[in-house]
C-alpha cells in the first residue's frame, strides 16, 4: 500500500511477500496449507484477481490464525478493491498482533492510507503518526501524514465557509422576516386607526341648530301651511259657483 496515496511515485501496495530486506517474507514461517493458499493468493493478487486472493489469503488465516501476516495480506487484497474501511480492520488486527516494530510500522502506515481514502482525515494522521513513531525515517509516512494535514485544514476551512454563509443567510432571512412583520403591523395599526376613525364619524351626535334658525324654519313651515289653507278655500269657493246644467 505504500504509494498509493503518495502519487508522485507508481508504486505497489506494500505487502510482506514483496517486501524489500527490512521486512522479512512471513509466509515461509507457516504450515504447509497456510503457505500453500498464501502462494496461491499472491498468483491471484499479481494478476489483478484481488477477489480471489482475498479468498486464498482468509483460508490461509483460517488454517493459521495466529499469522498477522496472513491477516496484513487480507488487508492488501481488500484495499485493492477499494474496501477501504474493511481494508482498514484488517490491518487494525495486524497491528494489534504484531510485536515487531517494523512490521507494526508498516500495517500503520497502511492502516493511515486507508483511512484516508475513507475520508477519515485525522484517524489517518495518526496512523501516521504512529508509524513515524517505529520508523522515523519513512519518506512515504512522512509524505502522506503531511497530505492528509493538509486536506483536515482544507476540510476545517471549507467547513467554517459552509458556517460562516449559514449563519449570513440566518441573519438576511431574520431580517427580511423582521421587515415582513413591521410592514404587517404597519398595516394592521393603519386599518385599526381607520376603522376608530369610522365608528367615530358614526357614533357623532347631528349638530344642533340655532335658535334663529328655529324660528325661521318655524315661520316658514307656518307660512307654507297658511298659503295650503288659502288655497283650499279659494278651490272650495270656485267649485260653488258651478252650476250644473240639467236636460230637459
């Protein structure tokens, strides 16, 4: 697994069966049947068929479980497949089993590239980090750790951006909200002072008259009923001077 996540160099995922001298190959210190489907594994792996070693490199496990080896193999075969976080157990257990430094060094250092590519950022920094700490001079670990420093800090500020614009849009919704309410009540106080406006229009008493107006009101209703009278006299007084003229 090493210099999968460091791009700048075409390498392989770092396995034991092709380790440099550092690394001791493990698969020979097994039975018979654990290094028979270790073996066949690696046949499948060099071709591409990571499915099948995956196979081939359990059954080993089954026959051997005590093998962090075995177990480390697994952990190749799933990252291939880009079963990262599964890659990342596999490889978790190998740690945990392992009591050489070196090897431990190295199921970190694959333990962290998973955990990056889960998108896992700080895990992955210190799986990092404890692999520096049994192997110091590991360009690759201290290449990768510095990578994954570096996408949590981006991570971190993109995060507070998304917060930052969240809390811009809260403010501008609260205040087109304020506006909203004002404007209601605006119009909610302009429709209550009309309608006092109206009951009091109503409920206003009719404007009494003057005394002089009375009087001439008076007089001239007194008036109108006098020339009524005189008239009805003169109607009654032309209609007795009719005569009726009788056939004879």
């Amino acid at each position: 697994m090493q210099g999968v996540i460091k791009i700048l160099k075409n390498k392989t995922i770092l396995r034991f069966w092709v380790l440099s001298i550092c690394l001791t190959v493990p698969i020979f210190l097994n039975a018979q049947t654990d290094k028979k489907f270790i073996r066949q594994g690696n046949r499948e792996y060099e071709k591409n068929k990571y499915s099948e070693s995956e196979i081939s490199y359990r059954k080993a496990v089954d026959k051997n479980k005590q093998s962090p080896d075995a177990v480390f193999n697994v952990g190749d075969a799933l990252y291939k497949q880009n079963k990262f976080e599964e890659a990342g157990k596999q490889f978790t257990e190998n740690v945990n089993d392992n009591y050489d430094k070196t090897k431990k060094s190295a199921g970190l250092y694959n333990l962290g590239n998973s955990l990056l590519k889960a998108n896992k950022l700080q895990e992955s920094i210190d799986a990092y980090k404890g692999s520096l700490k049994l192997r110091p001079n590991n360009p690759e670990a201290k290449y990768n750790l510095s990578y994954a420093q570096d996408l949590l800090k981006l991570q971190q500020q993109q995060q507070q951006k998304q917060q930052q614009n969240k809390q811009n849009q809260n403010k501008d919704q609260k205040k087109d909200d304020q506006k909203k309410d004002q404007k209601d009540k605006n119009k909610d106080q302009q429709k209550n002072q009309n309608d006092k406006q109206d009951q009091k229009q109503q409920s206003k008493p009719q404007q009494e008259i003057s005394k002089e107006d009375a009087e001439r009101l008076l007089n001239s209703l007194a008036n109108d009923e006098k020339n009524v009278e005189e008239k009805v006299k003169l109607a009654k007084a032309a209609k007795s001077k009719v005569r009726t003229v009788k056939n004879w």
